[in-house]
C-alpha cells in the first residue's frame, strides 16, 4: 500500500526524532537562543508585551509558560504569543516550529534535548515542503513560510509530545486542512495583522498535534490529491506527483541568521553600503542598487510608511541606516520614517535588477551599489547578505546579539542549558535561567 506524502513524513519523522545527529541539535539550540531573545527584545519595543491582553488571560488546559511574563496560559495561546511578540523586529528565521515545540515539551515535560531533536526533525519537513510547494505559494501571492510553517509547527508538536505515527500524520493532514493562506499584500501594505503570521501556523500546529491524539485527523491526501493543496498551489491537474521525500542532509544546520532587522530582500544591498563605511549623508549625491529580481520586486510593492512596510524596501533602509549611522531594532518607527532626511534621500536612490543576478529557478542574494559623492567621486560596492550561507553567523556573534537583545530581561538562558533539563524547568527559571 502506497503511504501519502503525510504519511510518510510522520513515518519518518516518528523515527528520525531518535537519531538527530549532535550538529543538528546544536543549530536547533542555535535556533531557540535567537528566538528567545528576539521574543524579549520584541516585547521592549512594543512598550508593552501585547498579546498577554490578547491571549493570556484566557482560561484552557493544557499549560505552558509565557516567555517574556513567565505566566502560564492555554498551550497554542502560548505558542503564538512567544512568536509573534517579536515579529515586528523582522528577525527571526528558519522553520516556524520552535515556539510550538517549547510548549508542547512543557506539557510532555521533556527534557530540552528532547526539544531539539523535535525542532531538528520538523525543520527537515519544513525544507521538504518549501522546495515543493514554496514557489508555488509566492506566485499565488502567498507567503510561503507562514503557510507552509504549519507542517513543521505540527511536526515538531507533534514529536514533543510523543505522538504515534498514526496520529502524527493525522494532526499534520488536520493542521494543512486549516493552514493560513497568509496573502504577501499584508507585508507589503504594512497592516499590523502581518504579525500574527509566524505564530498563528505555531498556534494551529500545537492544537492539532494535541487533538490528533484524541483522533481528530484530516485527509491524508490534503498535500498530493484531487482538490488538495499542492493541486492549488501548482496549478497542477488531477495527476499530481509529489517529489520523493529523500532526507540526506540536516537542513537546520544550514539556517543563516538575519544580521538586520529588516526583510532579507533589503541585506545584501546593507551589506554593501556597509562595507564603505556608511558616508555621511551630506555627502552622498545618489546611490544606485542593483540586485535580484525578487528584491526588486518587494521594494517596488512596498506601500506606505509603515515599520512593516518599509522593512522590505530597499531604498527606505539604506535611507534609515545612512541617517542613523546603522540600522538597529529602533530605526523602523513612525518618528523615524516621517524624518525629512529621510524621505529627501530615499528619493535619490533607485534600485534595479542586474541580470548576472538573474538565473531560473536560483534565487541570488547579492548587490551591487554604486555611491556617487557631490564631490563627483564615485564608490562601488558588491556583497551578499552578511550571516548568509557564505559567511554564516559564529556561535559567538549570535549569543551576544542574545545578551544585547534581552539587556534588563528575567530572560531564561538556553545556550548552556544541559540537555536532560527539563523544558519546565528551564523556561520557569532553572537550570539555564
């Protein structure tokens, strides 16, 4: 008997979840330091944690623990309030799975390797599905890993909480039952709802892992079949045919870190006007971007003054960093982006797709700038992002941003956290915190 593509990714996944590999669990524990302190920082520039109002007051078993609050609430409110608190700083990477999976290890009261080999296991399913269906998602104007996050949200749930196999494929055909479309336009449009992206897939994934073990299950064609969301998203006919999935590799070790709090469409060309050393904007006549097509294509569909908004255009980033001397987790406020400095400089940039950038099927993240002075001197830059896969983040540089992040914070601490302490114990200030 032939298993659905869901199928045979629980399979796996209930197998795999024993034999995470020392490298993986590692860049899993790389992965929850950041998002962490992202969370925390998050928290700060709001002003307020503001989905403690929104979700954690409400009444519900089973528990988890707020990261920022160390409160306890309703498991999936949790899981979605972790995440999106830091959303507005546009820094977080990787599978959306790893606030989902903290919580579903409190209920189980795992041990926090147990949480990294459930966060390695679903970031190989995430890349499995991103490969897939992940350009067929933006064509439709879809964000990928918002709709996508929900196969890793439920796998990495569903493998902390020790779910058969059975009942693992069950919740992960349940959640992409109901997995978000989540439209591009709210980035691009600058609407606040866009926070809620990340956590949502998160809050979804974590309820169905738990009612997949009451017997709640979706279809198991949901991916491959007829009237099915791979069908949707390809434009394919009746005669769909997923790839093999053929796990060769650990993709969690090969995530890189946004450097930048800001869309990665907007890092190469930073990283470039950085390595000039950032003139002084009195300076500076013109700056002309070259870079690849869908960055391009994100900074021209950027709409409005938006934190949100801006965040994904090139032209206003460069702007902010010139003006600022850097760009920071402060730069993207209302205050800032109405600065007149700004806007007169944001007009002197143009941004334009070189074609040794353009190749089919490959996304090249890389820029070239050219910086023309009012002396009439004229500099050229070229760079992909920093913390790309070419010069990925060092243990160090992303510990440190964790200190820097969660500076005045009661920030738990899961860079020296032993494996077998329990994910209870961690989050609620023990061991590690």
């Amino acid at each position: 008997m032939n298993l659905s593509v869901v199928e045979e990714l629980a399979k796996w996944a209930y197998a795999a979840s024993e034999t995470v590999p020392p490298t993986a669990r590692h860049a899993a524990r790389r992965l929850v330091l950041d998002q962490v302190g992202i969370a925390h920082a998050g928290a700060i520039f709001a002003g307020t944690h503001s989905t403690q109002k929104l979700f954690l007051g409400k009444a519900g078993n089973p528990k988890a623990t707020d990261w920022v609050t160390r409160r306890s609430a309703y498991a999936p409110y949790v899981a979605l309030g972790n995440r999106c608190v830091g959303d507005a700083l546009e820094l977080a990477v990787g599978p959306e799975c790893v606030a989902s999976a903290m919580a579903a290890a409190e209920v189980a009261d795992s041990s926090f390797g147990d949480l990294l080999r459930a966060i390695a296991v679903a970031a190989e399913i995430d890349h499995y599905a991103r490969s897939w269906l992940g350009e067929g998602a933006e064509q439709h104007g879809l964000h990928a890993p918002a709709m996508l996050g929900t196969l890793s949200a439920t796998t990495a749930a569903g493998v902390a909480l020790r779910l058969n196999q059975d009942d693992l494929a069950g919740a992960l055909s349940g959640a992409m039952s109901l997995t978000p479309c989540s439209p591009y336009v709210s980035f691009s449009h600058g609407v606040s709802g866009k926070t809620l992206y990340g956590g949502w897939s998160q809050m979804l994934g974590l309820s169905f892992a738990l009612w997949g073990s009451t017997g709640m299950h979706g279809p198991t064609s949901v991916l491959e079949g007829t009237r099915a969301v791979g069908q949707a998203l390809l434009d394919a006919d009746e005669s769909l045919e997923p790839p093999k999935f053929q796990p060769d590799a650990w993709a969690i070790t090969g995530v890189t870190f946004k450097r930048y709090p800001c869309n990665r469409a907007c890092h190469p060309a930073l990283t470039a006007l950085e390595s000039i050393g950032l003139p002084d904007v009195s300076s500076v006549k013109t700056i002309d971007v070259f870079t690849y097509p869908y960055a391009v294509a994100l900074d021209r569909r950027s709409h409005g003054l938006s934190p949100t908004a801006s965040q994904m255009n090139i032209r206003r980033t460069l702007a902010l960093a010139l003006v600022r001397g850097g760009l920071d987790s402060a730069a993207y406020t209302p205050e800032m982006l109405s600065d007149p400095r700004i806007v007169d400089l944001e007009g002197r940039i143009t941004v334009e797709v070189d074609p040794s950038y353009v190749r089919s099927g490959v996304r090249i993240r890389r820029a070239r700038i050219r910086v023309t002075f009012v002396n009439g001197r004229i500099v050229e830059a070229e760079s992909g992002p920093q913390w790309g896969q070419d010069c990925p983040a060092t243990d160090d540089e992303l510990y440190q941003r964790f200190l820097t992040l969660t500076t005045g914070c009661d920030a738990f601490n899961p860079w020296f956290c032993d494996e077998s302490t329990p994910v209870r114990q961690l989050v609620g200030g023990g061991e590690g915190g």
